[in-house]
C-alpha cells in the first residue's frame, strides 16, 4: 500500500500526548516507523528508551528533551537525534501551545520504561 494517509491513522493517547502512526509494519513499511506525536501544553513524558534510533522533526511548537542527561530544546525545522538505548524524556516546551512532532525510527522498535520492555503499539 503505497498511501497511507493521516485521516485513516489510528490514534494512541498517553497522558498529554497523542500518537498518529502514518508508516509502520500494520500500515504497510517494512523497516522503518514513522508517526506524528501531538504535545498538549504541559505535557511531559516518563523517562524511557529504545533499542534503536529515533528522530524527533519539530513541526510546530517547541518540545523540550532530556537526552542521556543533556538538556535541548527544539523549534520548527529543528531534529532532536536520540540513540539507541539512551535515556530520554519529551516535554512541550511550551506553557500555553500545543506541539507537533514528526518521529522517525526502525521498524520492530521496542521501548524500555521502568522494568518494562514493550514493542509500542503506534509503531506495529
């Protein structure tokens, strides 16, 4: 399927953020993962990791990153670059405007929160 449009994206909500799946295994790529992420004011993920790399392409907005303990911030046009199994933790580096993201990865991802090593379900 060589279209996969964001009108038919399912949607996966985690607290104040939103995931928009526009090419992954379920939606026809074979080796690579990407999907829109929706930061509400506020919003502020848990720390967490994967085991491949994942790139952050700021849309609108501006989102805030720890990554493996360095601090950036990021505006439109601007790519957060994070490797694989390194700490990191989103926050909308904005009080009062929602951000957009474009995420790129690999496919088969698996994320690390906590004790928990899980394949997120926006990027099957």
């Amino acid at each position: 399927m060589p279209l996969s449009t964001g009108a038919d994206a399912p949607t996966f909500e985690r607290p104040g953020f939103t995931f928009r799946p526009l090419a992954v295994p379920s939606r026809g790529s074979t080796e690579l993962a990407v999907w829109t992420l929706h930061a509400a004011p506020g919003a502020a993920s848990e720390p967490h990791s994967l085991n491949h790399e994942e790139i952050f392409v700021v849309q609108t907005g501006r989102i805030a990153a720890t990554v493996g303990g360095e601090e950036v911030v990021a505006g439109p046009g601007d790519a957060i670059i994070v490797p694989p199994r390194t700490q990191l933790s989103l926050r909308n580096g904005e009080p009062d405007t929602p951000a957009t993201v474009t995420v790129i990865t690999s496919a088969g991802i698996k994320a690390t929160l906590g004790d928990a090593t899980f394949p997120p379900p926006w990027a099957q």
